[in-house]
C-alpha cells in the first residue's frame, strides 16, 4: 500500500496507480522490448507473440503487465489486429535503439575475442562507397590494424535514421537530408552526369533535364545501391518510370555496357570522367538542381566515439578539405568528344 506524510493525496496516473509507484516499478527485459517490437512490425499480438517464441496468452499478459507499469496504454486492440498508441511509438522506437545496441555489444565483444581491439560502422552512398572512401580506409586500416571496419551502402535518408538510433557510428550522406540533431561536418561535392555513347541522339547536348532521360532506356546500379534508390524517387516525383535495360554492379561495367549501346545511365562525375579516359562514352550534365549534391559525415556525438573511430572522422574531414584544393584523381576535364 502506498503511504504519504502529505495531507495530499497522491498523484495517480492513467491506470489509477500513484506516480511514485509507476516510477518505482518501471522496469524492462529484453522479452518485452523484443515482443512490443515485433508485435509493431507484424500488426498483430498473434504474430508478435510468434515471432517472439512465446504462446499468445503469456505475450498478452507480458504486455499488460507492461503497460500497467508504466501507467499508459501501448496498444489499441481490435478485430483487425493492434496498432501503436503515441506512447507506444515512442516505445518501440526506444525498443529498437536498444536492442540494436545490444547486437552491436555482442558483435564488439566477439571481434574482442578474437584479438580484434576496435569496431567502427561506417554507412555511405553509393558514390563515397564506391569513388572516395576506398583510399581513406586503406590508409587508415594500414595505420590501425587492431581495428575492423564495417561498412555498408545504404540511401541518405536511412543513413540518417541508423546514425541517430545508434546502428551506425559515422554515416556519410548526399543532397537534403536533416542532420539538426546530428554533427555535420562538410565532406565532398557529388556531382551525377548522364553518361551516353558517342552515337546516342543526345550525345552533342551540353546539358539535359532528367525528365528528358527517361524517354530512353537505362543502364542501372543493383536496386539495392543507394544511387538506385535516389534515381527511383526522383522518377517517382515525375510519376515515370526509369525504363532499366540491364542493372549492373558498379561503375565500370556501367560505363561499358553504355558504351556498348546497350542504354544511358546516370553515375558519378568522378566515375565518369575516370572511365571515359579509355570509353568512347560522352559525358553531359544533368540540369536538375538535385544532380548537384553536398556530401557531408554525420555523426551523434562526435566526443562519445572511441578514439580510434574519431581518428577517423578527422581522417574523412581532411580528405574532404583536400578535396577543395585539388582536383580529384581522374577527374581533369575531359571534352565531350573523341
């Protein structure tokens, strides 16, 4: 029973329980934020309760419990299945930095185990994957050979999203995206091109708007790039659809299927410029403002890294200063003809 020296009664909350016990009694395992998880990914208590491994009356009684300690309702139940309250959001938005933190514990513990000193997760476009970063990480793994790196390519959005709940430690993002609650630090400039052979219909254009591309047939990334995904939204604004011939998987196979005849593909500048060096291809500038892009590192906090994960940081930081000085290799001016 609850007690008080005040003449007051206690405040109670939604359940009618006084606040000071709610307070007292919120406690969470790791069940309950793995089932409240899967229960918001399925819609459904049943196949919650299944993906969790336990029977559906114990989920349900999990859950109730659930909420009656923390004094708010979670989820609303009804014939067709559950969806989240406002509390509940938040909840499984916690839920998922949680136990995203913990896999990332038993992932470092394991590379400790092993002899290996230091874990960075780095998440980038397709364009700092694939163009800049291989000659940073090199030096800086020949300078950390105690230290893994785990990089992975994913689009400026989710990027952003998996470095503020914590599943990434630096990302690298291109265009408009919203860093307020991260640290930004400027990196490079992404410029995207068409790209075309030197007997296509707009292979003498200086410049091209991308509605006009899509009335031909392209030359495309893997749909699981990122450079994919950001062409795929663009269309989708124009309501048309990219007409992909083949799908590739990087930029030299691009450049010589294009250079086949097979389609028109979009890419890199840096890519670009790099290939039509031993290419007959043509390079011609998108006129869309998005085709010129500002890359910047984005981190949580910058201080709450390991050491040796903000040595990495500085080391993009410099790269992406040079950047600014010098051009980069393989990307002098080359003429729109052979």
């Amino acid at each position: 029973p609850f007690t008080s020296s005040s003449a007051e009664p206690p405040l109670r909350n939604a359940n009618n329980l006084p606040s000071t016990i709610t307070a007292m009694a919120m406690h969470f395992d790791l069940v309950d934020l793995r089932l409240m998880v899967h229960v918001a990914d399925a819609n459904s208590m049943t196949r919650g309760a299944e993906l969790s491994f336990i029977s559906l009356p114990a989920a349900s009684t999990r859950i109730k419990n659930l909420e009656e300690s923390i004094g708010v309702k979670l989820l609303y139940r009804t014939s067709q299945g559950v969806t989240l309250t406002l509390p509940g959001q938040a909840f499984v938005q916690h839920a998922r930095t949680v136990l995203g933190q913990i896999e990332h514990l038993r992932g470092d513990m394991q590379e400790y185990a092993r002899g290996i000193k230091g874990h960075v997760r780095v998440f980038a476009n397709t364009t700092a994957l694939g163009e800049f970063l291989p000659p940073v990480l090199r030096a800086y793994l020949r300078k950390h050979p105690d230290v893994n790196i785990d990089l992975r390519e994913r689009p400026s959005n989710d990027i952003i999203r998996a470095v503020g709940e914590g599943q990434t430690d630096i990302g690298i993002v291109a265009g408009q995206v919203r860093t307020e609650s991260l640290v930004a630090m400027p990196y490079r400039q992404d410029h995207l091109v068409l790209v075309v052979d030197s007997d296509h219909p707009l292979a003498q254009r200086k410049d091209v708007a991308f509605a006009e591309t899509l009335d031909f047939e392209h030359v495309g990334l893997h749909e699981s790039t990122a450079i994919h995904a950001f062409l795929r939204q663009h269309s989708d604004l124009l309501h048309r659809p990219i007409k992909q011939r083949i799908q590739v998987g990087n930029f030299e196979a691009a450049c010589r299927m294009i250079e086949a005849g097979v389609g028109i593909g979009i890419l890199p500048e840096s890519a670009a410029r790099r290939h039509a060096k031993v290419m007959d291809i043509r390079i011609i500038t998108i006129s869309d403002e998005w085709s010129n892009r500002e890359m910047q590192i984005v981190v949580r906090n910058l201080e709450a890294l390991p050491s040796f994960a903000r040595e990495l940081v500085e080391l993009l930081v410099e790269d992406g200063a040079a950047s600014t000085n010098a051009p980069e290799p393989g990307n002098d001016p080359v003429p729109n003809s052979h």
